[in-house]
C-alpha cells in the first residue's frame, strides 16, 4: 500500500513537471509588438515617435510597427515639417527594420480590427501560439510602458 502511494505521488511530481515546462514554453512563445498609427495630419509625431525610441530602449526585443494612415494623399507630395521630422524619430525607433509603405492594407486591417477611431494610436499586440490580446491607448502622451504591462 505505501509503495503504491510512493508510486502515485510520484507520478504527480512528474505530471507537475511536465506541466510546467509546457506553461515555460508557452509563455516563452509570447511575442509582443507595439503598432503605432498616425497621418499625415497627426500632431506631435515627433514626441510620440521619442517616446517609442524610450520604450525600445528598455526593451530591445519589442516590435514596433508604424502604421501610416493617409488622411490625404495630396498632403504627401509635400509633407509638413513636423512629419519628416516625426518620421525621421520613428525611423530611429524602429531600427533597422524601418519599412513605412504610403497604403498599408494590413496596417488598414489592423487598425479596423483594433477599432482605432482617433489618431495617433499606440496598440499593443500580444501573440501567444493561436491566442492574441490587443490594448489600444490614445494620443501622443499616452503611457507605453502601463499599455506594455497590459500585454503581460
């Protein structure tokens, strides 16, 4: 009789085991990347784009993914200052990855998906194997690192 509990709560030990190591995997498989939408009209791109380049800073893994949503197209052709500047910030930012196509339709996609209503926008974009969370903040000032905490 006490070999076979010695027997059950080993097992147990060990289902334990197994278990955790597949919730550290899991977990580990997390991926977490940052979308920022803006137009050509948004203010304060260069103060938000400042503080994407912080939160990279902080946490060198984190993706950031800018989304341009063209208010009007016209507007392009000669760009404000205060949005090559903004650019030119969220370029350093993103890194070497920096892509920023003028029609973006998964950028479109996502920002109907995330019901993105005003602009600019930060969401934050949690992928755990099949399961994804999404937390949306407003404004140039919004607080990325609370909205980063969201996603954990």
């Amino acid at each position: 009789m006490k070999t076979l509990a010695w027997v059950v709560v080993a097992l147990l030990v060990l289902i334990g085991v197994v278990f955790a190591q597949d919730l550290r995997a899991t977990r580990g498989n997390s991926e977490t990347e940052i979308a920022f939408f803006f137009s050509d009209s948004t203010k304060d791109i260069e103060s938000a784009s400042r503080a994407l380049r912080a939160l990279r800073a902080k946490h060198p893994s984190l993706r950031i993914r800018p989304v341009f949503l063209a208010e009007d197209f016209g507007s392009i052709v000669k760009p404000t200052d205060d949005l090559t500047a903004g650019i030119r910030e969220l370029k350093y930012a993103v890194g070497e990855e920096f892509s920023l196509p003028l029609y973006d339709e998964d950028g479109l996609a996502l920002a109907r998906q995330l019901k993105i209503d005003r602009l600019p926008a930060f969401g934050v974009i949690v992928t755990n194997g099949d399961r994804r969370k999404a937390y949306v903040a407003y404004g140039s000032r919004a607080n990325l690192e609370e909205l980063l905490k969201c996603g954990k």
